[in-house]
C-alpha cells in the first residue's frame, strides 16, 4: 500500500492506493499542518515540526469505522533544530531528521 497526503478546495484528504489493483480509498485527514505521515495496518504518526527549532509534534491516529481518529498526541524534542523537508514515513515507520541526527518513530 502507498499513501497519499493532499490538498484540495474541499479541505486535505489521506488516499490508500493498492498498486496490486489499482484501488483508491480516500479520508479526510485528521489534522491541519502535518508534514509526515506512516501507516502501519490500522495506525498512523502524523508530524508537525517547527521548523529551524528541535520541537516536532507527534500524533498518533486509529482508523475507526472508515475514519482517521488521533488517539494521542505529544510534543517532542529533538536534539537539533529540525530542517525542512526532513521527514520520511515509509512501513510504518516515520523518520525525522534534525540537524545530522535521524529519530525514527513506529506507529
């Protein structure tokens, strides 16, 4: 599975594509102003850094009856000033970097 992270006139949407079949199933994102996302089976991270400062908020989200619902969330503090575009989420698994250090986050 991939996901997909966008904006549009209606509000920003988190988009399932199976590349087996070709299938896409849309939600509305639980969140404003997140800059990455991991998706492991039924959970998901979603992160907000401050940019050029070592804060990072982390949200942690269930699907529940066809919809994202953040179950937590927590302020984190990074060694170093978090860099723009810095953070992967790929398997379940969100990287963050801040400054030459790599933090890794499961969902």
């Amino acid at each position: 599975m991939a996901w997909l992270g966008w904006y549009s006139h209606e509000g920003s949407f988190l988009s399932r594509v199976d590349p087996a079949t070709g299938s896409i199933t849309s939600y509305r994102h639980p969140l404003r102003n997140t800059d990455g996302i991991a998706v492991r089976g039924t959970r998901m991270l979603l992160s907000h850094q401050f940019h050029n400062r070592p804060g990072v908020e982390l949200n942690r989200a269930e699907l529940l009856d066809d919809a994202w619902v953040i179950t937590s969330q927590e302020q984190l503090r990074l060694p170093e000033p978090v860099t723009r575009r810095c953070v992967q989420g790929r398997d379940g698994v969100l990287w963050i970097r801040g400054g030459d250090t790599w933090v890794q986050f499961e969902a």
